[in-house]
C-alpha cells in the first residue's frame, strides 16, 4: 500500500442523507427552551398555623408536689450548686468552708 493514494480504499457515498442531530431536552439551556401556552398552576394554598396547645402554668417541681413524687437531687447538682455558694460567698469576704457550702447546696436543692 505503500505509494497508493489513502482515498482509493474508500468506497464511494451515495443517496446519503444528512441525519439531524436532536438535542434532549436535559441538555437544553432554559433562555432557548419554548415558553407553553398553557397557564401555570396555581400555587397550594398555606396551612393554616394553629396556636400551640395549651401548657401548664405549674413548673415541674409543682407538679411533683402536687402527684406526690419525689425527684432525686444528683450529687453533679449539688456540686453545682455547692460551687456557686462559695463563689458568692468568697466574693462578699464572707467566712465559710466548701464543706458548708455543700451542705447549704442540699438543704436548698432537697427544700
């Protein structure tokens, strides 16, 4: 093949016809897309907002009052406490002992 010319292998084209290439329609831009004649749907209407239901005015510390239940106090909350009584106590130059203030955090936190 060598010194041939490339076209002589090629067979010749006849009655060919163009083939159309379509586009789908992901690939369409929106600005070339056709606008329908039909009219849009309307939106659904909102939902109505009801106000929230109705809570009671008792704390929780009320209402174990008042069923009778008795809440444990954590030692994680008396520390807490405890901590925060010192804190206030130290800052007012007032005389005391951790130890106090631990108990002074259970008789609160247990009353």
């Amino acid at each position: 093949l060598i010194g041939q010319n490339k076209n002589t292998n090629i067979m010749p084209k006849k009655n060919l016809k163009p083939v159309k290439k379509t586009a789908s329609k992901s690939s369409t831009p929106a600005s070339k897309k056709a606008k329908s004649s039909e009219p849009k749907k309307k939106a659904a209407p909102a939902k109505v907002r009801r106000a929230p239901a109705r809570v009671s005015s008792y704390t929780p510390d009320d209402q174990s009052e008042i069923l009778g239940i008795v809440r444990s106090v954590t030692t994680t909350e008396i520390a807490l406490r405890a901590y925060y009584l010192g804190e206030r106590r130290q800052s007012l130059g007032l005389p005391g002992s951790a130890e106090n203030d631990w108990l002074e955090a259970e008789r609160q936190l247990h009353s």
